[in-house]
C-alpha cells in the first residue's frame, strides 16, 4: 500500500520507521538457524550484506557492517550528520521451506540525546535518496518479489 506525501512527511519527521517493502524471497538463507543467532528468527545476515554491497556506491553515504537484532538484521547509515538505520525484519516464528518474506524500513536514528531526538528532524532529501536507492536494490534483484 502506498503512502501519500503527508502521511510519509509525518512518519519520517517524527522519526517513526517507514516501510519500505515486504520482500519475499529465496536468495537468502531461512532454513538454518545458525549458532550465533539471537534467536530462531535471526535470518537475514546475508540479505543484510548484500544489501550494504549494492548500496556502497551510493554519494556521500557510509554503511555499518550488518548488525544481528532480535526481528533480523540492520545496518546504519550516515550521510554528514544525519544517521539512519536500515532494518530487515524476518516475517515469521523460526526456519521455512517456503520463500521468506521480510519487512525493510528506514528510520531516522537521532541516538540517545534526548534533545536531539525531540528537536532534530532529518534532512527529507537524504531520507528520500535513501528510500529510493534501496526500493531500486528490492525491485530491481532478480529472484526477489515485492509482496
């Protein structure tokens, strides 16, 4: 489902996360649940680098490695000072045969200040740029279907 403009402005302005896409795919390893994972949803370690490879070349932008959270995984991005993070959240309770799905979102990350948080708002324009490369990089991936 598309968001109109205000509904995207108000999400991305107080810095609630914004989907992106729901992917469903079988690229990416959802069948073995690996020693060091958090939990039995963990999946997505590789759908997270190869996600950070093809956003690498992206002006002005510099990732973090991915990093294991308890719904998948994520990555950070910055561009200047402004910090986002990328998440890539597994749809499901454990290991499929099926194709996986997973939820990718952005969000606006102010980090702990909290005078940051409550009066900072991101540059719209490096958040769009962001969005847009990383929709591409979904729609783009042969073997990958936006659900």
């Amino acid at each position: 489902m598309k968001q109109n403009w205000a509904s995207r402005h108000h999400s991305l302005t107080t810095m609630q996360p914004q989907e992106i896409a729901t992917v469903e795919t079988d690229l990416f390893e959802h069948r073995e649940v690996k020693p060091h994972f958090i939990n039995d949803c963990c999946f997505g370690e590789d759908f997270a680098a190869w996600l950070r490879q093809g956003l690498a070349d992206l002006s002005g932008f510099e990732f973090s490695e991915p990093i294991q959270e308890d719904y998948g995984w994520g990555l950070s991005a910055a561009h200047g000072k402004e910090k986002f993070w990328i998440a890539l959240s597994y749809v499901g309770d454990g290991p499929t045969e099926t194709p996986a799905q997973w939820v990718v979102s952005i969000a606006h990350h102010s980090g702990l200040n909290i005078f940051r948080k409550l009066f900072s708002k991101p540059d719209l324009s490096v958040l769009e740029t962001l969005r847009a490369r990383i929709r591409r990089e979904l729609e783009t991936k042969d073997g990958m279907r936006i659900v």
